[in-house]
C-alpha cells in the first residue's frame, strides 16, 4: 500500500492539463522502459477533461499510440455507441483523434453486446479478457497497469464501487456486475478494488467544490466499505490531482502549495 501524495491545482483547466502532461510523461516513459504501456481510463467530467487536455497537447505525438493498452475501470452496462457510455465519451474527447491501434482498446461489454443484458456474464467476459493479458510478471489476474485513473464521485465512490455496496467488499473477483447503483444508471460493470490495486500508480482526480467532503472524507483515515476512494492504491504510487475547490476542506498542511 502506498501512502497517498497530493497535487493541488488552481482550477480544474490547469489540473486537467497538468495531469495530461504528466500522464504523457508516464506513457512514454513506461513504452521505453517496457516496450508498451497500459492505462486504464475512467469517465466523468475530470476524466473526460484530461482526456480532451490530451487531445490538445502537442505532446500527444511523443506517445506511440500503437503500443498503448487502454482499458476501463468501469463503464455504464448501455448499449453500444451510448453518449452515456464512458468508451463513447473517450473517442470524442481524444481516441478517434490518434493513431491507436483498435485491438488495443478494450472496452467493457455493451447491454446489446454478445452478453445480452446480463451484466454478471459481461463482467465475467471482461475479468477473463484481463487475465489473458496478464503474465506471469503480474500479480494475479490482471495486467500491472502502469497507470489506473479514478474520478471520485460526491459519495467517494470510485469506478461504480459504491459505499457499503457488494461490489466494494469483493475481494476475489477483478470485474463484478453492479445492479441497484444510486447513480443512474443503476447496472454497471466495474472492476474491483483488488483489481485497481494491481497497478503501479492510481490517480484519483477530483475538482470542483462538491468533492470536496469526498476528498477529505477518503484522505481522513475512513474505511473503504464507507469511502471506496480510501481503499483506491497502487503498488507504487497514489495521487490524488485536485484543485484547490476539492482540496479546500482538507488541513492545509496535507498539501504543497498550488499549481501557479
């Protein structure tokens, strides 16, 4: 487990383009490292704002996108092509602008997919695709991700893994259905917290005043069955990137100073 680091930005335009830079730097330097890179993508409005602060950067092009692994930490259980779905809202914002190869995107089985509507089998399929992935340098049934990104919902919910919901006190499955979530919509396919702790670094994103309860809630200690976000760490490395409205209720002394 390791111990959360925060970065706290101005505003949300700067944290979306900072973590943008930074998420390049991480992607190029795990491809020359490691021949590739994996990246496991999440929605909303922080992820989304990345992902466009990405698609702007003329850093993009440092990227080989042919040798980047992208997956999906959740999605919403809609069908194919959805505007609600996260993998819709990742090609608008920047994958149908690069060069990535589409065998090397994964995403998460549609409600009219090959599984119907049963979202257990979908997130069956999903845990299965993920361990196919993994080798026998992994840990367990998933890939070691070189970054996984979390948004960080008002509840502290991360992925779909919601307080003191089934999902979030799974400890042997890497992918579950979700039924009954209190965001619409309520049928979701999310991966796990053992799953999001196989990956070198987790980035929880979280801007904006109404996380910020969220953000000192999970940063305070709390237990993960109540705030997932505290149960949300990588291997190496857990990053929190806010901006100074979801930092504003934590002690000034958790954090360096903000982003010029």
């Amino acid at each position: 487990m390791s111990t959360p680091q925060l970065v706290v930005h101005r505003d949300k335009e700067l944290m979306a383009q900072a973590a943008a830079a930074r998420l390049i730097t991480k992607i190029v330097d795990a491809q020359a490292a490691r021949c590739s890179a994996s990246v496991v993508l999440t929605g909303g409005r922080n992820g989304n704002g990345l992902l466009a602060a990405l698609a702007s950067s003329p850093a993009r092009d440092a990227i080989d996108w042919s040798r980047l692994d992208l997956w999906w930490g959740d999605e919403r259980f809609l069908p194919e092509g959805d505007p609600e779905r996260n993998v819709t809202q990742a090609r608008q914002a920047l994958l149908d602008a690069v060069p990535v190869d589409p065998k090397r995107v994964h995403a998460m089985p549609a409600s009219d997919g090959p599984y119907g509507n049963d979202v257990d089998a979908a997130a069956a399929a999903y845990a299965e695709e993920l361990a196919a992935a993994s080798g026998p340098e992994d840990h367990g049934d998933v890939p070691t991700f070189d970054v996984l990104m979390l948004g960080v919902g008002p509840d502290t919910h991360v992925a779909s893994l919601f307080p003191e919901l089934p999902a979030v006190r799974e400890t042997e499955r890497t992918v579950v259905g979700v039924h009954g979530a209190p965001k619409p919509p309520p049928v979701r396919v999310s991966m796990t917290l053992p799953a999001i702790r196989a990956a070198r670094e987790v980035w929880l994103l979280a801007a904006g005043e109404d996380k910020a309860q969220a953000a000192a809630i999970a940063l305070s200690g709390a237990g993960e069955i109540q705030a997932p976000a505290a149960g949300a760490y990588g291997r190496g490395r857990t990053l929190w990137l806010l901006d100074s409205a979801a930092a504003s209720r934590l002690p000034r002394a958790l954090y360096p100073p903000a982003s010029p």
